[in-house]
C-alpha cells in the first residue's frame, strides 16, 4: 500500500504530464462509473422494454412490444409466438393494436381468462396477417398492463397515446374486461383521446353506449350482448309463464342484477307467486350469512304449487352458489327444478365450495354464456352464425400445437374468452382495414371511430361465437347466445341458442334504426 | 532517507530543503519537487576542499541521488580521456573541453523516469564541424568511429524516427561521400551535416532543422550557419584564444539544445526540476574550460537553467578570484548569493569542513557493526585525521578488518593490512591514504622533508638527504604544490596538516628494516639546529631526541628550564617536545613488534623510577616527576595510541604536585592540571593556559 502510494504520489503526481494524464482518466472512470450506476438504478425500475415498477409498487406496469411474459409463465408461449409474429412486420407496413388486460393479476380464474383472451387476440392477428390474402395492413399486437387492481390506468394511457401519435401507429385498443372504476376511467380516457376500443367480455350496461340514449364512449364497439339483451334472450330460452317460475333476485342489487331482475319481472307480468328477494353482504364475493337466507327461500320453493318448476335468480356467483347448495338440500327433492341465471354462471364451474351432489338432486343451473365452443356443432340456424366461422377457429387452433402458428400453450374453449377475444380482434381488424383509405398503408384513428357503425349486413364480422353487427352505438345487435347447463363434475354442457330479440337476426343483419 | 554520507546534511536535507534540492527543485533521492532557491540566475556551485575531504564522493552521492529523475552527468577534470587526444587524432581537432562536453552531453541524454531522451543537434553540429578539421580523406574508419558518437547525440531513440541508428549511418555515409575528393574537408563535411539535419518531416527532423540554423548567430557569420560553423571550425584548429571562443560557443550549443528539451509547457511538464552537471576536479583543463564558458556567459546575460556543481582542490583558482564564499554550513537554509559583474562573482564557492567527532563516531561505529570497539576509537581516529572523511572512513575500514586480530592502537591500524576489494591483497592502510593524499610523485621526498620545521631546516634536509637534482627548487615546489592543494600551514612544521604529517613520518619510519632512514633524518635536523642557540632550536632539537628514543636530553632541558622560565612558555614546550613521533621498534615487515610494548606508560605511572639514577647534583624529585610528567604528555598526546587513563589521572596529580613548587605559576599549572587529563582523553589537543585560541604547536 505504502508502495503504491508512494508511486501515485512520485512517479506519477510530480511528473505533470503524467499528473494530468490520470487526473483525465480519473475523471473517465468516475464518469463511467456514474453512468454505470444511473443505468443499473435505471435498470432496477424497469421490467421490461417499456415496462416498469411504478413508484412505490412492484408490479409490473406498461406496454410490452417484446417477449416479456410479465412473469406469468403460462403467457411465455403466447407471448413469444407475439413477438415472432410482430418482428416479422416491417415497420411502416402495420398498425398497432393493444391488448389491455390486467396481465400481472394473481387469481388463478382470472389468468385463465387472460391467457384464453391472449390466445384468442394473437389467433387473430396471426389470421389476419397470413390467411387474408396480404390484406394491408398488418397487426402488431402489443400488451397493455395497468397492474393487477388496474390502478395504473393513467400511465398505460399516457403511453398508449404516445403510441398512437408515433411511429407505432397504434389504432385500437381490446380487452378491457371487468366493469371495475378503474376500467371505466381508462376506457373514457382512450375515447376521449380518439383511440377506438373493443370489448371483449364486457356485458355491463354501464360499460357501453345507447344506454338511456346517451355514448358516453365514443369510438367503443363491443362483441358481447349487454346484459339487457343476454337477460332477454334468456327470457325467450325459458318461456315460462307466470304460475310456472319463481324470482329470487338481489335486493338492493347492482347494476348488473338489476338488469336481469327487470327482464325476469317483465316476463313474469301477473304471477300470483310473490317474488322472494335476500340480501348480500356489501362485498358480493364474500359468503356472509346469506346462507341462512337461502334455506328460507328453499323451503319457500317446496312449498309453492307444483307447477314452479323454474327460479329465476337476478344476483352474483357466491349467492348463486349458495342458493345451489341450499336447494341440494331442500325438502322436494322429488320436483324437478332449474335454476336460470346470466352469464355469473359460469363461475359456477371453477368452484370448489359448490356440493356437486345438489346437481344431482333434480336440480340444473342453466345459464347464459359468452360463447360457447359447441354452440354450432349441433344446431345450425341458417342465420345468425354458422358452424363454418366456427371450424375456421377450430382450425387454427390445431394449427397452433406448432409452428410455424404455435405453439401457445395449453387451449381451453369452455369458457369462451379465446372465442369472444379471438372475435374482437377479427372485428377490430376488420374496422382497420376498412377504415384504411386507398394508397395509404395505415388509417387515421378518426376513421375507425367511424367505422363500427358500418360493421352490419354483408360488411358483418362472421364471429366464432356468432354474427356481429354493431347498432348505432357499437353494441352487438341480435348476438347469438349460448346456454348452457353446469353439470355435476363442474363443467359446462351446451343446451341451445337463445337469441335476444327472440329469433336469429334476418340474412341482412340489419339492426333496427 | 537513504544517506551514505556523513555530515553533509547541509547539502542533501529535504526538509527543510538543502542546497541541492534548493538550486535542482527535486528532492534528493525522491522524486518530489521542492521551491527553488533562485530563479533567473543560477550560482555555480564550488566545492572547496584539499585532498580527502570527500568532494568526489559528495559529486557521486548527487548523482546517486538525482540518477533518473533527472538528467545527470559526471565527469572528472582529471581522468586520462581529458589529458589528451586519442592515439592517431590530431590536437588540432581535439580540446579537453570539446571532450568533456561530448560526455557530459552522452550523460545527460539518457532517459529519466517520465521523458525520453534529450539529443543534442546544435553541440552535435558543432562538434562535427570542429572534428572534421582533423580529417582528411585517408582514415575513412576512424572519421566513421568519431562521426558516430558525435551523431548519436541527436538520437532521442523515439519510436517516430524508427531505427535512429539507420539514419546515422545514412549521414555517415553521406559525409564519407563529401570526403572522396581531395581538398579542404571541412566545408564539403559542414554542408552535408546541415544538408542531413534538413531532411525527413518528422517531429524529431523539424528540431533538427531548427537546431541547424543556430549557428547562423556565430560572430561574422551574417546569418548563415554553413559560415558560422566554418569559423567555428577555424577558430577551433586556431589554438589559443580563438579556441576559447570557439569552445564558449559550443558549450553554449550544448545549454541551448538542454533548454530546448525544456521549453515549451509539453516538454516542461514531462519533467521534474533541472538537469544537473558535476564536475569533479573543476581545476583541470577540462573542467576549468567548462566551468570559465559557463561563467562568462552567464556574467554576459546569457542565462541557462543548468545546475553545476563542481569540486576544487584547494581553495583558489584565479577563474574563481570573486567567487562568494561560504562554509557548509552557511548555506544550509540560504546561500545568500547574489551575482555581481564579474565572471567569477557568478560562483558560489563552498568550503567543505571536516566531519565532526559525532560523524566519526557514526562512520565507525557504521563501519564496524557487531565489533568490540574500544570506547575511545572514535575519538582517537577524529584526533588523528583531523576529521578527514577518506581519513576516518579508511581507518574505520581498517579497524573491521583488523580489530578481530588483535590490533589496538591506531598505529596498528594504519600499519596494518586493509583490503578496498574483496578481491585485492591487502596493503598497509598508511600506504592506502598516502597514495590517494600524495598521488602524483615526489612522495619519497616530501616522507623525509615532513620532519622539517620551516623552510631552512627543510633545505638543510634536502641537501643533506636527498639527491642533488632536487634542491632548493624543488623544496619550494613542494611548498607551493602544499598550498594549492589546499593543505594547511602550520608554525614550526613544514607539513603543516598533523594527519598527513603523521603518515608521512610513519612512511619514514617504515622506510626501512632498521630505520636508517628514519635516524639519520631526525639526526640531520638535530645537527641543523645545534648550531642555534635559541630557545626554539633548543625545542626542536630535543623533540627529535626524544622521537629517536632519547628522553634523558628532554627531561634534563625541563627540568633546569622550569624553575626559571614563564610556566606558560614551560608548558608549551613540554607540549612540543612530547609531541615527537614514537616509533618502537618493528619486526623486518614493517609490523608492529608484537612484545614491542608501549613503555611510556610504565614510565609515566612510575613504575621504572626506583631503576633511575637521578644526575649528581640535582634535585632528584623534580627530575622523576619532570620525567614521569613528561611520559605522560607524551603517552596521551600521540596520536596514534588510545590515550591511557590511569596515564591521564596520574598528569593530573603530577601537574598538581608541580603547582605546589611554582607560587608565581600555581593558577596556570592547577589549571593545565583540571583540563588536560579530560583533553587528552576526549581527543582534544592539550591548550596552555592563559593562550587565546587552541594553540597549533601542541597538536602534533
């Protein structure tokens, strides 16, 4: 040490040149050191390419353009077959659409969901960049995540925005999903910026346009019935009469059961059977003592006329299941009964406090599906869907063990989000290309704002999960929907179609003005 | 630090700063710079000294100590390069100074730690002009040989000018060629150097073209090199004055191309402090030519920022007649110089002391690490030499060697055997110091004139002992030779420097098997002054008595004289009596005999006196002391014995008991009684009482 000091302090310090030489490179190796610790802190923050940890929050937060599988590793698939199909654009030739889904979630059902709506987005694009005879022009799909609760919503937007206004030339933005405040916020945002939207497995009335003549969202189509027309379709699946069901609904109810309460009370008109109500805990997602209650309407349900055959429940999965589990055991076992309900049904099948036994009790839980994937295998309208649209999914999907489509991972159809996302980006693809004026390679976003309102007649998606022609306001109109009926070991089973106006829309598919 | 050298701390300090790193601005052996003393003009330094001082182990150890952190060179005025011309080289074309300047340059080139190497065009340029005045187309290989050397002075042996060697031989080759028709060489040999330095475009060439055009300066040139460097040449092969002119102008080329190598911020901040030029022997041609150039062109404002230090035999010089004078000492924190008008006030002439009893009991004490020293070594060997630095360092060696054999006197030590080398025989030590005190001749007449008292006895010692061709002349001669050498005189001693007396007169002694010699000197100045009847005749003649064994004579002429006589003259001449030279008897080598013992001693401390018969008639208690008193002084005041103690309490008592016998003298006796045991003990001449200063007769 004493050494070496000695040398700095001699042979290099009394001699200037020298003295300045490392007094240069001193200064070098701390600016480099700097620099290097300003990256590495920088590299702290970040995620990924254009994601990273928001202040006070490891999640991960942002648009993902590359391979980054948010550390989800059921999307690493996916998310690689993504970016092998965006690196195969050349820049100038695509436009950019985003995925905007709540990737860093951690309930197991809803990444479910996510992965199927992921795997449907990318059959889509892949679709749309191969099978469609070099349409133009091509889709790059990027990922949008605004956290696991969605509460960075605002970042995601701000960075969406600058997409749109680059040299991204982001168009549309799908997903969206839960009618959470912080999906509604964000979806104002984007349609307040001019970027068009496409729902996937939105069915909230409050999450669309036309509802009490006003469009809140400009620019937002969807591809799922409101739950306004799912509960009529239902009604016109059940055709029950007054003396026949039961309507057990929520009280004080939410948006949702609300919509459904209303439908069931229209087709019920008359009934001399008194409506039985109960009433949920504030967090609908937890047991509370509803139990209790449910054994009353139970006993209730034995001690109406023969005739009730049907209960028409307007409420959430939990009390759905409660009310499942309580009619298991209720006295009449002996009267056949089924429960009919919306689209909550379907969590019925992933839950594992429901007593499968109740279902073999002359008790089934039919209800309203997004999508189903053997809704056109049996029964074929000539109109409406068609078994065809569905095959050329099934296609794809086979193609998609491998390469050069696949692989991405494990499929599942039963719940129908690969269907209903597969199917907003086939709308969405086709809102872009139509929208694209001759000799340009990309349209401007104001035009595919325009362009859902002429998604009808022979300018209609031929959807997987069935027709979409969009009405005045983006909503789907006359939208086939699955019914289906859960069954004792927790699946689904395809019953029919119902449709909400009744009846498969006519060959034009023109909504009514 | 490091420091090999005793006493000079004046010179070598680092904090604070000594004179070196004062005048270089680097500290020695360490490479840190230090403020500098003076900043436009510089003093050339002067070392002072006579023989054995340590100038050329001083110029060495600031070598040693500057040695690459910056450019040094040394040279000595007095090697055999600088006495003359090489075999086959014409004195026309060669000068001591010329020379020297080729090697101090050769020195100074060399690399230190942070810069290349420095090269010398202008000096080169110079020196080929003057060389080829020597040159005729008949010795094409010896013109190769000195072109060569001379040409190397311009390799700075950076990798941009490739193989440096390539292009002196392409130079060379190219003079050779100029040479192949007959006719005066000079000009075609001066075209075709400047025609050479005029080529290439590399850095290295364009300080070459510019160092080309500077003797276009040469008086009566008008501006063009090619004729200054005619002149030079011309004056040069002149001789005489027109050759100190010429050589000024090449000392100056060789300051001019060192201040090239450090001008500009680039080069300057490459390097650390100031080159440095030692030269010892600075009153030999070579060197006196080097060091008047310098002088006169710094008197004349031609500044240069070289720092010179250079060794002088002696004390005066007539290039040196204003030169400011200062002791070591003096300038340990300031020389205080300030230049004046004259060349010579431009030197700075600093005497060099002799080293201290501490120093020499360092020296020793260094020299024989793991040895039994007698306590009183140290300060007997200082007493000896008079604290000459060759003098103590070779005695000091002597006593590693030859202490584990039995010596115990000085005498021992200087008779025996001393090798330098581990590879050498051994010699005598005496012998060793002679031939480096007494290098050049006329030491065999200089052993028998050290006997002598003053010129006259000195010439009744030349024409009686030695041979007739030397004579009156060649006395004088040697007094003179003395002087410049810087030895000092002394009253009553014609080899005035006590240490350089006590080995000649050792030589004389040793001269022979029987010591012919030695009586018959010391008889010859006994007849020399039987003739006077003086009180000093009287002084002399009983000194050489006792130093031939006859102490009876001495103790006699004491004892009568010191009822009568003022007891401080008393004194003083037992002091100079007893200050002869013991030499006992000795086997046929020239070694002490080895049951040769001391007797003084015995005598001193009484021990023979029952065997002695006072004369009739005389007071016999006076005469054993006188004669104890006077064994006594004799015993502790020779230089070349350890002082004996129980000999110095016993002066001590005889001194008293004398006291009681004097009532005029009781004060002066009672206090030579008091001082002089602790004196002779500690090294310290014995002083009369009563005398100012340090009384010179009594050291010997």
């Amino acid at each position: 040490m004493a050494r070496l000091w000695r040398w700095l302090r001699e042979d290099v310090w009394e001699i200037r040149f020298r003295r300045y030489m490392a007094l240069l490179l001193a200064a070098v190796v701390v600016a480099a050191a700097v620099w290097t610790g300003l990256v590495m802190t920088r590299v702290d923050h970040s995620c990924a390419p254009g994601v990273s940890h928001p202040e006070g929050s490891d999640d991960c937060v942002g648009v993902s353009a590359t391979a980054y599988d948010f550390g989800r590793s059921r999307f690493t698939a996916t998310v690689r077959a993504i970016d092998r199909e965006n690196h195969r654009l050349k820049p100038g030739s695509y436009v950019t659409v985003a995925l905007f889904l709540p990737f860093t979630a951690s309930a197991p059902a809803t990444l479910n969901d996510i992965q199927h709506q992921l795997q449907g987005a990318y059959l889509a694009q892949y679709q749309a960049n191969h099978d469609t005879n070099d349409q133009s022009p091509a889709i790059r799909l990027v990922l949008a995540n605004p956290g696991a609760d969605g509460a960075h919503w605002q970042t995601v937007v701000d960075r969406l925005d600058a997409m749109a206004k680059g040299p991204d030339t982001l168009r549309a933005v799908t997903g969206i999903g839960q009618s959470t405040d912080s999906n509604k916020k964000a979806l104002r945002a984007l349609t307040r910026l001019g970027i068009p939207v496409i729902g996937t497995s939105i069915t909230a009335d409050d999450l669309a346009n036309g509802q009490g003549g006003k469009d809140p969202y400009p620019g937002l189509a969807r591809v799922s019935p409101t739950n306004t027309d799912e509960a009529r379709a239902l009604a016109s699946f059940a055709q029950v009469s007054g003396g026949q069901a039961l309507l057990v609904y929520d009280k004080p109810g939410d948006p949702y059961t609300r919509t459904l309460q209303d439908s069931f009370e229209k087709l019920l008109s008359g009934s001399r059977i008194a409506p039985q109500s109960f009433t949920p805990p504030a967090d609908r997602t937890l047991d509370g003592t509803t139990g209790n209650q449910f054994r009353q309407i139970a006993s209730v349900v034995c001690d109406t006329p023969k005739t009730v055959n049907t209960i028409l429940f307007a409420g959430r999965h939990t009390q759905l299941r409660q009310l499942v589990n309580a009619l298991g055991d209720r006295g009449c076992t002996d009267r056949r009964l089924t429960v009919l309900t919306g689209d909550e049904g379907s969590y019925l099948t992933g839950d594992t406090k429901l007593e499968p036994r109740a279902l073999t009790r002359n008790l089934s839980v039919r209800y309203t599906a997004l999508a189903h994937p053997d809704a056109w295998r049996k029964e074929t309208a000539a109109t409406g869907g068609g078994a065809a649209d569905a095959k050329t999914l099934d296609d794809l999907i086979t193609r998609s063990k491998g390469e050069p489509v696949g692989p991405i991972g494990q499929v599942a159809l039963q719940d129908g989000q690969l269907i209903i996302s597969y199917d907003a980006m086939r709308l969405a693809v086709q809102g872009l290309r139509e929208a694209t004026p001759n000799g340009r390679a990309v349209p401007p976003l104001a035009e595919v704002v325009n362009e859902w309102s002429f998604v009808k007649g022979s300018h209609r998606v031929n959807g997987a999960s069935g027709w979409i022609c969009l009405d005045g306001h983006g909503n789907p109109y006359d939208k086939a929907v699955p019914v289906v009926e859960l069954t004792p070991s927790g699946g689904s089973r395809f019953v029919r179609i119902a449709w909400p106006e009744g009846k498969p829309p006519a060959k034009e598919c023109l909504p009514p003005a | 630090m490091h420091r090999s050298l005793h006493g000079r701390g004046p010179l070598f300090d680092t904090d604070p700063p000594g004179l070196a790193a004062r005048l270089v601005g680097a500290r020695p052996y360490q490479l840190r710079s230090s403020p500098y003393e003076h900043q436009d003009d510089l003093p050339f330094v002067v070392f002072a000294g006579g023989r054995g001082l340590g100038k050329s182990a001083l110029l060495a150890e600031i070598r040693t100590a500057y040695q690459g952190h910056t450019p040094v060179a040394l040279i000595d005025g007095e090697e055999a390069q600088f006495a003359g011309p090489p075999a086959n080289r014409p004195r026309a074309a060669w000068s001591p100074v010329a020379h020297a300047l080729t090697t101090v340059a050769e020195q100074l080139a060399e690399p230190v730690k942070g810069a290349g190497r420095i090269s010398f065009p202008r000096l080169a340029s110079g020196l080929l002009a003057v060389a080829a005045g020597g040159w005729s187309d008949r010795n094409v290989a010896r013109i190769r040989q000195e072109a060569e050397r001379i040409l190397l002075l311009n390799d700075s042996r950076s990798f941009l000018d490739g193989l440096a060697g390539r292009w002196v031989s392409k130079v060379i080759a190219k003079l050779v060629a100029s040479l192949s028709n007959a006719g005066p060489v000079v000009e075609p040999i001066i075209e075709a150097t400047l025609e050479a330095f005029s080529e290439g475009v590399s850095p290295t060439h364009r300080r070459l073209r510019r160092a080309a055009t500077w003797f276009r300066d040469y008086p009566n040139a008008g501006g063009n090199p090619k004729l200054g460097l005619i002149l030079l040449s011309g004056h040069f092969r002149a001789g005489g004055d027109s050759r100190t002119h010429a050589e000024r102008f090449l000392v100056r080329a060789l300051l001019a191309d060192l201040d090239d190598a450090y001008a500009g911020v680039m080069q300057r901040s490459h390097r650390l402090g100031r080159p440095v030029v030692l030269i010892d022997n600075v009153q030999a041609p070579a060197g006196r030519g080097l060091m008047e150039a310098v002088l006169r062109d710094r008197a004349d404002g031609l500044g240069d920022q070289v720092v010179f230090f250079s060794a002088l035999r002696g004390y005066a010089l007539p290039a040196l007649r204003h030169a400011v004078r200062r002791t070591l000492a003096e300038v340990a924190r300031t020389t205080g110089w300030e230049p004046g008008s004259s060349p010579s006030s431009r030197a700075l002439l600093v005497s060099l002391p002799p080293l201290t009893p501490d120093d020499t009991l360092h020296i020793v004490g260094a020299l024989c690490r793991g040895l039994d020293v007698p306590p009183q070594l140290p300060h007997a060997t200082h007493r000896l030499t008079g604290g000459s630095p060759l003098g103590i360092t070779l005695l000091g060696e002597s006593a590693r060697q030859n202490l584990p054999g039995g010596a115990e006197s000085l005498g021992a030590l200087l008779t025996g055997d001393v090798a330098l080398h581990a590879d050498h025989d051994g010699r005598p030590a005496y012998r060793e110091l002679l031939d480096r005190l007494v290098p050049d001749g006329r030491l065999d007449e200089l052993t028998v004139l050290a006997a002598a008292h003053d010129r006259d006895s000195a010439l009744a010692l030349a024409e009686d002992r030695l041979p007739d061709d030397f004579g009156a002349a060649g006395v004088l001669g040697l007094q003179e030779r003395l002087t410049e050498e810087g030895w000092p005189t002394a009253d009553g001693q014609f080899v005035g420097d006590p240490f350089l007396r006590a080995l000649l007169l050792l030589r004389l002694h040793h001269l022979d098997a029987d010591h012919a010699q030695w009586k018959a000197v010391h008889r010859a100045v006994i007849d020399h002054y039987g003739g006077r009847d003086t009180t000093d005749a009287a002084r002399y003649r009983l000194h050489h008595e006792l130093a031939l064994g006859n102490a009876d004579l001495a103790v006699e002429h004491l004892r009568d004289t010191f009822p009568g006589t003022e007891v401080g003259a008393w004194l003083r001449s037992l002091v100079f009596i007893a200050s002869a030279p013991y030499y006992h008897a000795h086997d046929p080598e020239g070694h002490d005999d080895s049951d040769g013992h001391d007797h003084r001693a015995a005598v001193a401390l009484g021990r023979t006196d029952p065997a002695q018969r006072p004369p009739e008639g005389v007071d016999a208690a006076l005469h054993l002391r006188v004669r104890r008193l006077l064994h006594a002084v004799w015993q502790l005041t020779d230089p070349l014995v350890l002082p004996d103690p129980e000999v110095a309490e016993r002066l001590r008592f005889e001194l008293e008991q004398l006291s009681n016998l004097r009532p005029g003298g009781t004060a002066l006796l009672w206090r030579a009684s008091r001082d002089w045991p602790s004196d002779a003990l500690a090294g310290r001449p014995l002083r009369i009482p009563g005398d100012d200063g340090d009384g010179d007769g009594s050291q010997g």
